[in-house]
C-alpha cells in the first residue's frame, strides 16, 4: 500500500464517482448502525469484505478514526473518516491504498422515507495510471459499479436480519473489530 498524493494531482484522470441507492425497513438510525459494521458482523453480510477493523486506539467509529479494509479482489485500504453524523451521513477518505488508486473514498446518505430508509452509498475514486488512462478508467468504472451494486444489495438483505440489526446498534465491537484485539 502507498500513501495517497497531496492536493497537487499529477497522475491519473479526473475524479469519478458511482452510487447505488436502496430504500429498506429500517430507522436511519439503525441503517446508518448496520452500514458502520466492523469485524465479523460486517463480514457477516458484506460478501465483498474480508477485513474490517478500527486501527489504533479506537473503540467506535467517529471523525478522524482510520478503519482498516481488505476486500475479495484483494485492495487493502487506510480509510479516515472525515464526516460523522449518526443516522444521517458519514464519508471516509484513503489515506494509504494500493498504487493503482490516486484517490478514493466512500460515503453514506441515509433520509427517512415513509416506512423506512432511503440509504446512498457513494464511492469517489481516481486511477493513478498515466498510460492506457482512458481504457483503465473505464474498466475501473465497471468493476467499482458492480461491487457496490452487489454490496448494497447486500445490504438490503442484511437489513432483513433482526439479529444482525440488533448486534449492529448495541454498541458493542464484535470480534475482530479492532487491530490491537487480534
């Protein structure tokens, strides 16, 4: 993994971002919980996550926290939280991932609906290549769209799971969702 690039963008093409919105029987609250799963509840419903933990001192998720992630494809990230508002909205930023992304990140809109929530998951992201920059882009395009589309179905299904809802809002760290407990 690398550090990410300071504001001065040398590589790559123009940001582009990709989103995936679903509306599902749950409390903004108790989305927002569900979808900030760490360790083995995250794994439990998010087919595409191998790893997700806090790093360091951490016990909750909250601005400025940094969340490890390992996906199936094999992209390790550094993600930073920047935004925090419980039930409402979170986004994350990379600050360490693999050499081929120049910028990623993620965010989380949830908005009470009648009868639930409509949740957005959004995902930002720039390609570090100088060469083939347009051909990449747009396999990237197609890789990152089908990921998220089957994470928030994913989701969707999870959101059916009372026991999965209820472990996700009890506040309590299931295993494996800190670095230092390993």
């Amino acid at each position: 993994m690398r550090s990410t690039p300071g504001p001065l963008r040398t590589l790559g093409s123009m940001p582009h971002s990709l989103e995936a919105t679903a509306t599902v029987t749950l409390s903004p609250e108790e989305a927002f919980a569900l979808a900030h799963t760490l360790g083995a509840d995250r794994i439990a419903w998010d087919s595409h996550v191998e790893k997700r933990m806090l790093l360091g001192d951490a016990r909750s998720i909250d601005r400025g926290v940094k969340v490890f992630e390992r996906v199936k494809d094999g992209r390790r990230v550094i993600l930073e939280y920047d935004v925090w508002f419980p039930g409402q909205l979170s986004s994350n930023r990379m600050v360490k991932g693999p050499w081929w992304l120049a910028s990623y990140g993620e965010g989380w809109h949830f908005h009470e609906t009648a009868g639930g929530t409509k949740v957005t998951w959004k995902i930002t992201y720039e390609h570090a290549a100088k060469v083939l920059s347009d051909q990449l882009g747009a396999v990237m395009k197609l890789s990152f769209k089908s990921e998220l589309d089957e994470r928030m179905a994913d989701f969707v299904a999870a959101s059916l799971d009372a026991a999965l809802v209820r472990d996700a809002v009890s506040g309590q760290l299931p295993k494996f969702a800190r670095h230092r407990d390993r």
